[in-house]
C-alpha cells in the first residue's frame, strides 16, 4: 500500500468518526489523536476522539494490517 492510498484509508476513518454522533448530546466528533495498537500481532488505527460539544470521549478503532512503524512515521509527517 502506498502513503497516499493510507492516506485515503485514514481520510475515510475521518467519514466514519464524522458520521457518528455523541452519545449524551448528539454533537460531532473530532480527532484527537491516531495511534496504532497492536492487538494479537495485528495492528489497529485507535483514534481517541472527543465530542465537540460537551467533551465526552470515544474511542474508535480500525483494523489497519498494513501499517508498521515506518509507514507510521511516514503519515504522520504527512499530516504535519
Ligand atoms: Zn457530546
């Protein structure tokens, strides 16, 4: 997988964690921060983000198989 084809997997997380509303007051969602987990050898995209509204949190995880720490490193510079 490419940087820029990661960059569209993230992208459509964003839709995702967009799409979903707050629990407690339905408000929007915003990222606060990426990080991958690895959970039995298979690495997850966690995003832990936090309502816009009344600063509840949620935590979204992704199945991301192709991720290593480099390609890490890689988008996070890209979204520098
Ligand atoms: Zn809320």
């Amino acid at each position: 997988m490419t940087i820029r084809e990661i960059m569209q997997y993230i992208e459509s997380e964003y839709s995702v964690i967009n799409d979903t509303h707050c629990e407690i007051c339905g408000g929007n969602f915003f990222a606060e921060e990426l990080t991958i987990d690895i959970v039995d050898g298979v690495p997850y995209d966690v995003c832990d983000c936090v309502c816009s509204s009344c600063g509840s949190t949620k935590t979204f995880e992704f199945f991301a198989p192709f991720f290593d720490k480099n390609t890490m490193d890689n988008i996070k510079k890209n979204l520098n």
